[in-house]
C-alpha cells in the first residue's frame, strides 16, 4: 500500500494517508535519503529529535512507496525527499521553512528589565507611570534583559527588537535609544557584544511632543543566522543622553520591550 504525501492547509497539518501514523503538524517534519540504504526515505521529527539522537517517525521507506497528493508515484528518491520537504516545511502561515513570515513575540514590560549592577543603571519611577523606568536626559542609562528562545522560535531566522517609551514632559526634542546584544549559544562561550543603532520611530506613533504619549521605537534586526531553539540573548537598553542627537531634556519612560521572532510552532 502507497503512502500519499498531502498537506492540510486548513488543519495546519500534513498527513501520510495509507500509514499507521499520518497526521502531523507542520513545520516539525523533514525528510532525508537515508544514507546507507539507497532510495530509501527517513522521516525525521525535529521538535522531537535533539542533538546527538534523531527521532524517525519513518525509517528506511523505500521512495517507490510514496506518492503526491494526487497518487502519482515519483521518478527517484532525490524528487520523492524534495516533495516531502515542501510539504512538511510550510510554517504557520505559507510555504517555505518558518512559514509566512507569521511573527511571535517575546515581551519584557519595564518592571521585568534587570537594571541592577550596571554603570548608569536606569531608576525605577515611583511618581508617575510607576513601576516604569527612568532614562535621564544627561547621562548614558541602561537597563538588561534575558531573552531565552524557546521552543515557539524557528531556528535562523533574524529576531526585531523594539522600545516602548514616551515623554515625561509635553516638550520637543528626540531621544536616541540603541541596544546592546550579546548571544549565548548553548554549549558555547558568549560571543562579543554587538551594538544596534534605532531605526526610528514606528509610522503608527509619531512623536507629538506630549507626555505620557506611547511611542515605539525599532532596531532593526539581530541576525538569526546560526542561532537556535534554547539559545539566549542579552539585551541591554541605553538611551544615550550624552548624544549630539539626543536633544529631549527630560527623563524618558521605558514602558516595555519587545523580540519578534519567527513562530515555528504554537506550543
């Protein structure tokens, strides 16, 4: 009996119609030409595999038992494995490893952040907005954060971090923001820190010069490349008051941070 290899868009799922196991989520499959046994397939599970110790959910199927999603059988294993791969790698949202482009989100209010035993560590607002934090107008103030990805995050793909913020007073001028990151592999040292300059205000909150408004605030991307599910990364928030370019003469609010990253899965 063949195994007819067909996604379910509208499930969210890939089945192997005509095997004991044929529903699957997708995105957490991938199959390979199994590399002792010619024009055989494995099927690999990868949320279920970790390193060192691959899960099979099918072993060694010779390729001629397979078919598309319209029963046709496939000229050799190399189209049968490719087959599958496009129909096991669709994300939450489209075609293609991670999907659409389907985004998830890490977020950090302020009273999450870690601001503790740094130079210049931003205060914590006991007047207005409590609980946020202060970013003086005259001095390089920072705060850090933990950013662990997990099991949601799909591997290389570039993570977006954002500030939100606003004024403390009704008043013009801009602030400058950068982050720091620093990513800590798991099973490697720490690499250098990187520094991402501010992209700019989001187009959705453009600043009015008042206080207490919500503005948000992006740098562009970290770059995914290499990283993994269990990987972390170090963020550390600064708003360089002693810049030429920051001309706001006030403390500055850090309400929240934010990571979008890729979403792999759900769960």
């Amino acid at each position: 009996m063949t195994i007819s290899v067909r996604r379910n868009a509208a499930g969210n799922c890939v089945t192997f119609l005509g095997s004991s196991q044929p529903v699957y989520w997708n995105a957490c499959l991938s199959a390979e030409e199994d590399p002792v046994v010619s024009g055989t397939v494995n099927i690999i599970n990868n949320i279920r595999s970790t390193p060192g110790d691959t899960y099979y959910e099918k072993y060694q199927i010779p390729y001629t038992e397979f078919t598309d999603a319209d029963d046709n059988p496939f000229a050799n294993v190399t189209d049968c494995v490719a087959y599958i791969n496009e129909q096991t790698s669709v994300g939450l949202g489209g075609p293609g490893p991670g999907g659409d482009g389907i985004l998830g989100e890490y977020i950090y209010p302020a009273n999450a952040f870690n601001p503790r035993g740094r130079v210049g560590e931003a205060d914590s607002s006991t007047g207005d907005l409590p609980s946020t934090l202060l970013f003086d107008s005259a001095t390089d103030e920072v705060a850090a954060v933990v950013v662990y990805l997990d099991h949601r995050y799909t591997p290389g793909s570039d993570l977006m971090p954002h500030v939100h913020w606003c004024k403390s007073t009704s008043a013009a001028g801009n602030v400058v923001w950068e982050v720091d990151y620093q990513i800590c592999k798991k099973g490697q040292a720490a690499s250098s820190v990187v520094t991402l300059a501010s992209t700019g205000l989001d187009v959705d909150t453009p600043d009015n010069d008042t206080a207490f408004e919500h503005l948000e605030s992006g740098f562009g991307s970290i770059p995914g490349t290499g990283l993994d599910q269990s990987d972390i990364i170090l963020l550390t928030i600064r708003r360089k008051g002693t810049d030429g370019g920051d001309t706001y003469g006030a403390d500055a609010h850090l309400l929240s941070s934010d990571v979008d990253f890729t979403l792999y899965s759900t769960v």
